[in-house]
C-alpha cells in the first residue's frame, strides 16, 4: 500500500464527497415507508441466563403507547459490528457492515430480510472491521443518506468506501453530536462525536442513540472509547438507555462505570469473534457488567440477535439463519454458554503427511483448493506450531485483506469479487514465544 499517495487521495476524495450542510445538525427530507417481513423465524435466548423480557412500564393514563413493533438486529459478522434497524414505518438504517469479508453475508442478511433499500447507514469510524463491508452493500443496495464523522484515513479499505458512496451518487453527511436522522416511525440522534479528536480512529466513532416509546432506547457506540465517554457525560445529553450496545467489542479500553452511571442499562450486547486473538470481551468489561446487573448478550454465542419492543419492553431472540456463509433459511436455539473450540468443518483438508509434516519451530500453509469460483469459499490450514495465533494477508488485486486463525484449525474464507485469473498471495504470519515464523501460499479465482 503506498500510503502517501493513499494518504491524499483519501483526503481529497473525502472533503470532496462530504455536502455543504454538513456542518450543523441536520434532518433530511421525510422518507417513504418501506414495506416486507422477514421470511425467517427466531427463538428466544437469554442473557446470564435469566430471563431477557423486561417488566412492562407504568404507562402514563394520558399517554399513548406508539404503534407496532421497532426491531433491532445485531449482525453476526464475526470481529466486527454492523447492525440493522427498522422502524414500524417501515425504514431501515444500517450501522456499519463487519469486516472486508463479511460485505457479502450482510447484502445477504438484508435480502433475507426483504431490505432492498437503507433510508440511512451510518460508517461510525474509518476501521476495517466496521466499514470494510460497506462497499459491497453499497454495490448492491441502495442507500439515501450515508453519515461518517469527518475525518480521513489513509487505507484502501477507506478509499473503497469512499468510492463506493461516490458511485451512488451520494454526498457524505457528518456525522457528529447533535445530528438527527429525522425519522418517522422512531427518533434517532446522534451523540458523538462530540469534538475534534486528531488522528485517534476509536475517538471518532459516531454514537447513536435510538429511542421507540418510553422504554425502546438503545445506545450504539461503535469503538468509542473512554475519552468519548467522558465527552459525552460532561456534554450534559441524555445518554441513557435500556440496551447498550457495548463500545469496541468489549475491550477494555472502553464501558467505564462513569458511562454505565449515565447510561443505565438493563442489558449489554456486545458484537465479538468467537476466539479472536483480541481476548474481546475481556473479563474486566464482563464483570463491571456483572456488577451492575446487566444481562449480556454475544454475538459469538448467539449468532444474529434481534431486539424488537413495542415501547414498554423489549425481547431478545437469536436468528441463526442469519450467519456467516451460512446458506439454510430455519433458525434454531443457540444457548450460552458458547462452545469453547469451533468444529472442524466438514470441508475436506488438505492431508498433513509425515512427508509434509513441518518440523518444530516451522509453519505451512495449504489450500483445499487452489482454482475457487467467485462466492465460493476456500479452507486454509497452517500446521506446525499448534495452538498459536496467525495473521493472513490475502494479497487481492483490489486490495489486502487481513484474516485471522490458529493453527491446526481450519480457516473458512468466502472469496466475493476476486479479480479472475489473478493470483493471489497470501502471507501467514504466526507468533509463539516471542518468535515469528512466517510462510506463504497462493491461490487463482476462476
């Protein structure tokens, strides 16, 4: 990646999509309704263990409750965010789309749910694991209103993004405290950020709350941080909500008590990988939550999670037909606790012989195939030092792409709109007692 270039490209291109009335709060235009259920079914989990539906509020006698259902889907997309509302007016807003190769699930995921058209996404701050697929659902769905804050970021994944809304037809809208969505079927503001923040990426995040009814409130923090926290508090907005979608995946470096104090939560839902070298959720953020009673949900336990309230309470269900390269359409229960080691997957490997067999303190890399079709996946094994965390790069034409493994366990990869007849090279990198052992392999998209 030449970053110096990539660097002035990305600033250019940035200033050069965001409109003209970025700068203050703004309400777009009234929006069409947009109509369709659901196809799939979905079963009720629970967080902690205990039961998730809330008690019904006391309802004021002179007010009315609003009409029909908000529903709230937390994607499962791996290490990564991306979250799907709809509003009983029938729109949709999306909150950024998971990593660079998990575009293609959530474009699925919408399709599934008879979304073909997002009145608002929000890009909540440049990283890969929040907007990397947000390209792909802006090549297949179309978006009225994109909101990011307004701050550059010199990768490709960025710069893809900001294509993409170009290709659109779009212009960027800040995204910063005080801005509303201007929805009809609920109210969503955004409260962060609330200042200028430098180069820090996790600082930038937009954070949104949303609110449906008296009790319908929820919080979306993207990877926002302490310093934002502090921010938010000492700007005097009213914070507070029943679900907090829990900031930077659960790392510690964000959910302080302070936040938790002006927030108020009943319950925590927090997007993470299962297994991810991260050590996200750490037990410093679960157990802050434990201690102030607020039940947790996990996105690498229960797959997909829906939200839905009518105002008063709210229930959560899992949709395990919505996953990752998963291609059935029935849901069935997942309860926690999670499964500790992932299965192998049926998908023939590649067999390690003695010939084969790497020696101590050695990797190697294969591929069950080395000719996939676009939209096909591929299984990489690295054998050798098992047990230990690696990093591969998968060397597109278009781009880089970071993936993350152990070794001895097999890696699924979906390969989207790899350039045909490209090789592509990939860089295995894997760490183990303060030593790095690296190896390569390759493979061409037919």
């Amino acid at each position: 990646m030449k970053k110096n270039w990539m660097a002035a490209l990305g600033l250019t291109a940035s200033i050069a999509l965001f409109g003209a009335g970025c700068s203050g709060a703004e309400t777009p235009a009234s929006k069409p309704a947009h109509t369709g259920k659901p196809a799939d079914s979905s079963t009720q989990v629970t967080g902690n263990t205990q039961k998730t539906k809330e008690e019904p509020a006391q309802s004021s006698p002179n007010t009315a409750p609003p009409a029909g259902v908000l529903k709230v889907y937390f994607f499962d997309v791996g290490q990564g965010d991306s979250t799907l509302i709809q509003t009983p007016k029938g729109e949709n807003i999306l909150i950024d789309g998971g990593n660079n190769d998990k575009g293609d699930d959530v474009v699925r995921y919408l399709h599934q749910l008879h979304v073909n058209e997002l009145d608002d996404m929000i890009a909540t701050h440049p990283d890969s694991d929040h907007i990397g697929g947000l390209d792909t659902v802006l090549d297949n769905v179309k978006v009225k209103n994109v909101y990011t804050p307004r701050v550059t970021h010199d990768t490709r994944t960025y710069e893809d993004f900001l294509l993409a809304v170009k290709n659109q037809g779009l212009k960027l809208k800040q995204a910063k405290a005080g801005v509303d969505l201007g929805l009809k079927g609920a109210t969503m503001k955004l409260v962060a950020p609330v200042r200028d923040y430098g180069s820090e990426m996790n600082d930038w995040s937009a954070v949104a709350k949303l609110t449906y009814g008296k009790k319908g409130t929820f919080l979306f923090t993207g990877d926002a941080p302490f310093r934002s926290e502090d921010d938010m508090i000492a700007s005097n907005q009213d914070i507070s909500a029943q679900v907090l979608k829990v900031g930077h995946h659960g790392a510690k470096t964000a959910t302080g008590q302070e936040f938790l104090n002006a927030v108020k939560p009943k319950y925590a839902v927090i997007s993470v990988g299962k297994g991810n070298s991260y050590g996200h959720p750490t037990e410093e953020v679960l157990n802050l939550l434990k201690a102030n009673d607020i039940k947790i949900f996990r996105t690498d336990e229960s797959k997909t999670i829906l939200a839905t309230t009518d105002g008063n309470e709210i229930q959560f269900k899992s949709v395990s037909a919505l996953t990752p390269n998963h291609s059935g359409s029935r849901t069935a229960a997942i309860a926690p606790p999670p499964i500790k080691k992932p299965a192998m997957p049926k998908t023939a490997i590649p067999p390690v012989t003695k010939q084969t067999q790497p020696q101590a303190g050695t990797i190697k890399a294969a591929l069950d195939n080395k000719t996939p079709q676009q939209y096909h996946d591929v299984h990489l094994m690295v054998t050798g030092i098992t047990g230990a965390k690696y990093t591969a790069t998968f060397h597109y034409k278009s781009k880089d792409t970071v993936y993350e493994g152990t070794v001895g366990t097999p890696l699924e990869v979906r390969i989207s709109r790899a350039a045909a007849g490209y090789e592509v090279n990939i860089d295995v990198e894997a760490t183990s007692n303060g030593k790095t052992y690296t190896t390569q392999t390759s493979f061409i998209p037919q």
